[in-house]
C-alpha cells in the first residue's frame, strides 16, 4: 500500500544558508554551490573553497553527514545529490541540506524519489519566479512524497543504488584509463622518454634539446585547425553542444539531431577544443569517439575542431590537455570582457616538437585499446543511466514489482 507523505515530514534536520555567500579562498573545505550539483552527483570540477579557518563559524546552523542529501533551490531548482563519505564540505546560497528520517522513510529511496519526475513536477509546481524559478522553503517541506511500504523502499533504494555504482565505477575506470594515456604521452612527447630514446641523441632547437629526427614546427603544421567537411543539408546530424563536453575527460556524446546550420563541423576522431570564457578555462575539451565512418557531426559555434594531420587523434587530444597548451590559447584571447574568444591564429604560435611519423603512429597504436575502452565504458554508462531514467519512476510508483525484479538479467540485457 502506497502512502502519501511529505518532506517535511521524512526529516530530521533541514539546513538553509539562503541569501548568505560566504568568502572563498584558494584551498581549504570545499565549498559546495548548486553550479556543481548535477545528475544525482557533486561534481569535482571548478571546485570552490572556504578557508579552514572560517569554516566552524559558516556552518554554525548545522556539519553535514554522510548520507545527507542536497537539493538546489534555483538555477537550477531541484538537482539532487547524496553526501559523501567525506562529509567535511561548507554550503552555499540555493542548496539545503535535508537529513532523512531513517524511522520515517529509507534514506536511499527519498534520495532517489527526489530526483524521479513525480517528485520533479511537484517541486516545479511550487515554485515561484519568472525569470527564474526557485522554491522557498515552506514549499519544499510541503513538497508531496508517495511511500511504499518500508520493505519495498529498500529494495528500490538498493535496486537504484546498485546502478548508481555500476555507472560510478565506469567513470573511475574510464578517468583511469584516460590519466594513464595522458601520462604516457608526457613521458614519450614532453620528457621524451619514449621506447629506445637512449639510442636517440638530443640537439639544440629553438624550443630547447629535442630528440635528432624530431621537428620543431607550429601546432598548426601537424594539426589541422577546422578542416573543411562537406555537408549533407538534407539529412539530420548529430549536434554536441558545449554542455556535452566534460571539463576534465574526453566525453563528448552528442544529445540531439539537427538539420545543417551554422556552427562546427567535426567527425570521428576529432577534438573539440573551447573557444570562448570561461569554458576554455574550466577545461572543457572533448574527443569525438562515438561517430560511425564518414558521419558528420554539428556542434557549437564555440569550438574549434582540431585534427590531427602528422599526429594522431589520440596525441591531438592529449596536446589539447596539457597546460601550456591551454595556457597559450587563454593568452591569445581577445574580445569584450567576459565573452572572449581563442583566436585561430594562436596555433601558429604555439611550437612544438613533432615526432618522427613511425614514432607518432607508434603511439597511435599503443592508445588504440585504451581509447577504445574508454568508449565502451562511456556507452555502458550511458545505457546504465537510460536503464536507471526508465526503472526511476515505475519503481517508486509501485508500477514495477521490485520483489519480482532481475537487476542482474536488465543490466545485461541493457549493456549487451
């Protein structure tokens, strides 16, 4: 039998720092905005501080524990997240913190429930705002939440939890995978310590000791910069916007179809490479790795494309990684303050050390199984998180029967 209750019911502890933004800093407790609350999940990206020092007096309304939940008030409104083990994080304006009731409500399913689209149209239902939509906190409390019996929230919670770690420890491996490609192209392109680089002398260059055999020569000479693709205007191609890309990893999937326009033209292989402040800044870089053959794809008109013409798709994208790159790109910008942009001709300025064809190829081949990996772990999330989008609202509705449920043969079946 199914209840009604309501959030101000299920809790125990509500924590709201409401119009108060407290003084960052450069290190300390990590300060958590509604800006890094997204997908169920606190992002680690453009992590903000508060001074150590300063953080008893800031959290005096109430310290976070595992297992709390936070939920952003606007802008957006209604983005949920589950404290982690290290619970040692200060609050921002527009995120409150709500402690479950663990005698009235399974904490795993109310955190869950928060994020099904029951629970999403009734806090858009409560809240007020024209331009932008928040929600006071009278209407959250009042925000209505449908109870199965404690045994069946349990198990949903459990069901819905087991997903969550089966896409979170795809990112893990997926991140690993992708430090070590980075690291490996530092060691043979940037310390040039390659295979066999013993037998390989270094000589003078304008750009310090290189490996002999190397060439020094502009980005712009073994990468292409926006290179020329044809288009079909007559049929819909994949769109990735700048929202698509990560800041920290190579994930680009694209999230729609569109018939040609204007923007950036890309294909397999690519990398997409941000423009414009503060995303080239943020680190927002990605590599296209889920085109079939001679697909073209549309994106932003924010990137630029970069392809790799002496180099590979693999050292294209880890040259757009490394700091000086991105550092020099940053210095080239020019425009209005808060809308400037790279300017293509920085690539002609940017000059670097070219390996040999044999050497670059070699690398090619090396990260061929990584990137690889990379994808497919990248396409098991994505279908785990369309599972756990369909699970989501039949389950905590009672329209799914969780005692009857194989999670084992869905997630195979899901994956496959």
């Amino acid at each position: 039998m199914i209840t009604e209750s309501t959030i101000g019911e299920l809790i125990e502890t509500l924590i709201d720092y409401r119009g108060k933004t407290p003084a960052k800093s450069e290190s300390g407790v990590p300060l958590i905005t509604a800006k890094v609350i997204k997908g169920g999940t606190i992002l680690v990206d453009r992590r903000e501080y508060i001074a150590e020092s300063s953080y008893d007096s800031w959290m005096r309304r109430g310290l976070p524990q595992s297992g709390d939940i936070l939920i952003t008030t606007e802008a957006p409104l209604g983005e949920v997240a589950r404290v982690g083990s290290d619970a040692r994080i200060a609050l921002a304006q527009r995120v409150i913190l709500l402690r479950p009731n663990a005698k009235r409500v399974d904490p795993s399913f109310l955190f869950h429930y928060l994020r099904s689209p029951q629970a999403q149209a009734s806090l858009r239902r409560r809240a007020s705002g024209t331009t932008v939509s928040g929600i006071r906190q009278p209407e959250l409390k009042a925000v209505e939440i449908w109870l199965p019996p404690e045994r069946a929230q349990k198990c949903i919670g459990a069901v819905l939890d087991a997903v969550d770690d089966l896409i979170e420890n795809n990112r893990r491996r997926a991140e690993v995978l992708e430090e070590m490609m980075r690291a490996i192209y530092r060691e043979w392109f940037v310390k040039f310590r390659y295979p066999y680089h013993e037998d390989v002398p270094l000589v003078d260059s304008a750009i310090g000791p290189v490996p002999q055999g190397w060439v020094v020569a502009p980005a712009s000479t073994p990468i292409t910069v926006n290179p020329r693709i044809k288009l079909d205007k007559a049929v819909e191609h994949p769109f990735i916007s700048m929202g698509d890309l990560d800041d920290r990893r190579m994930g680009c999937r694209p999230s729609e179809y569109r018939l040609a326009g204007s923007g950036s033209k890309f294909q397999q292989g690519d990398t997409l490479f941000a423009r414009i402040t503060p995303c080239l800044e943020n680190g927002k870089t990605g590599l296209v790795q889920t085109f079939s053959e001679n697909e073209v794809g549309l994106g932003s008109t924010e990137f630029i494309v970069l392809r790799g013409k002496d180099v590979g798709s693999a050292f294209t994208y880890c040259l757009a990684r490394e700091d000086d790159f991105r550092m020099h790109a940053i210095a080239s910008m020019s425009g209005a303050s808060g809308r400037q942009r790279v300017r293509n001709e920085c690539f002609d300025t940017y000059v670097l050390a070219v390996p040999p064809p044999e050497l670059a190829a070699a690398f090619e081949d090396s990260m061929a199984p990584v990137l690889s990996l990379v994808a497919v772990l990248r396409d098991e999330s994505t279908k785990l998180q369309e599972l756990r989008e369909l699970l989501l609202p039949k389950l905590v509705t009672g329209q799914i029967d969780v005692s009857t449920l194989d999670l084992d043969a869905l997630v195979e079946e899901s994956v496959a």
